[in-house]
C-alpha cells in the first residue's frame, strides 16, 4: 500500500464552522506534512511532524490546528477560517524527515471553501 | 533557508519536441532533490529523485534529470514530449534537519499535438 488517504475530498464551511480534515498512511513512514496549494500556485508547506512530534510550524495561524494522533493518522482542525484560506490542502508522508529516504507521497488532497 | 527557482513559468511544445526545464536551488548543505509532475485535477506525483551517487538520474515515463552541484542545478529532460505530458512540473528541494521539502514555483507545460 503506497497510498495517503485524505478525508474529505471536499470540504465547504462557513467562518463560524469548526471541522477537521484527516490524513491516513499505512507505508511505516514516521514523518507527516500538511501543505496548502492555491490555484496555479506550488504547495506551501504548512506543518512538519516527525515521530509523532511536531517539528515545523511554518508560522501558520492559529486557526489551523494539526494533531498527530499516532503514526499513520494527521489531522488538520479549522475554525474561524477566513474566504483567503480556500485551497487545496494536501497531506504527506515520508520514511523520516532527514539522513535517507525523504520522498514524500502526496494524497489527493481536500479542497476546501470557505463561504 | 533553502529556495528554488524555476526559471520558465510556461513552455509550448510541439510533440516529439525535446524539453529541459530549469531548477536552481539555494543551500548549503546537503539536500535531496525532486521533481513532480501535477496533471490536470489530479494530485502530485514523484518523477524521479535524486539523494546521492550517481548525478544523472532517470525517472518514469521517460524523463531524467542531472544534479550538477557545482551549479546548483537538477535540470530535467525528456528527449521527446507526447501530448500526454502536458502538466504542471515541480521542483522540489529537501534539506535541514527538520523536514523542509521546499518547491519551485512550478512550469506549465503545454505540448501541442
């Protein structure tokens, strides 16, 4: 299995909505990455966890919360979000973040609208 | 910090055409490098990599790219386009400690039929 599943493929919410996307790997890869992807831009990385331990921050708002319950699962939480953080929001998954194999495999990401 | 540079924002192509895109990348240390390929409504796949050994590496679907670190660069190539390669191509760099996989900002690629 070299897949990364995102849930869901779709997401509308209005600003007051509070929902979660989920991300789930089944390769052993210790190493997970939430990135947002406007339209015709390249992705732009959010969050970092190694080993279940959250390793990058890349100054994202506090509206976006990641959780790593365990290895194979990522979760992004949202609340309060604003129309500008309507993307496509896409998780992925590595062997280990440094010194190796540090391909990472896409999901198919979530579109998400803010309405 | 790291940064990539993807020098051509949109290339036309007649097939059968040969194609090189341009990838520059700034760090100091020792990185590993990617590229993607994005086709339409669809999500990123991995062309090739490259972490070490050998700096001319060949990837799926007849693509290879070449790591020439003197220049900083990990160019790609395909000797001959088909319509079907038509997509959005990019670079991507890995280096840190942390876990920055850090990407160009994409070439738009339309081959002609």
């Amino acid at each position: 299995d070299t897949e990364v599943t995102q849930t869901p493929k779709h997401l509308v919410m209005g600003m007051t909505n509070k929902k979660s996307l989920k991300c789930e790997q089944h390769m052993g890869h210790r190493a997970m990455y939430w990135y947002k992807q406007k339209a015709k831009k390249p992705p732009e990385l959010m969050f970092v966890y190694s080993y279940e331990k959250l390793s990058i921050n890349e100054s994202v708002p506090s509206r976006f919360s990641p959780e790593c319950p365990n290895s194979s699962l990522l979760n992004l939480h949202l609340h309060a979000l604003q129309p500008e953080d309507s993307a496509l929001y896409l998780c992925a998954s590595s062997h280990q973040v440094t010194g190796g194999d540090t391909e990472a495999f896409f999901g198919q990401g979530t579109r998400l609208t803010v309405v | 910090a790291q940064s990539v540079s993807q020098h051509n924002h949109h290339v036309i192509l007649s097939e059968a055409a040969s194609l090189e895109l341009g990838c520059n990348y700034s760090y100091g240390g020792t990185v590993n490098l990617f590229w993607y390929v994005q086709y339409p409504g669809q999500h990123l796949q991995l062309l090739l990599k490259y972490f070490s050994g050998d700096p001319l590496v060949k990837g799926i679907k007849g693509f290879e790219a070449e790591f020439i670190k003197s220049k900083f660069s990990f160019n790609l190539r395909k000797p001959s386009v088909q319509w079907s390669d038509t997509a959005e191509y990019f670079c991507a760099v890995y280096g840190g400690s942390q876990g920055n996989l850090i990407f160009g900002k994409g070439t738009k690629l339309s081959v002609k039929p």
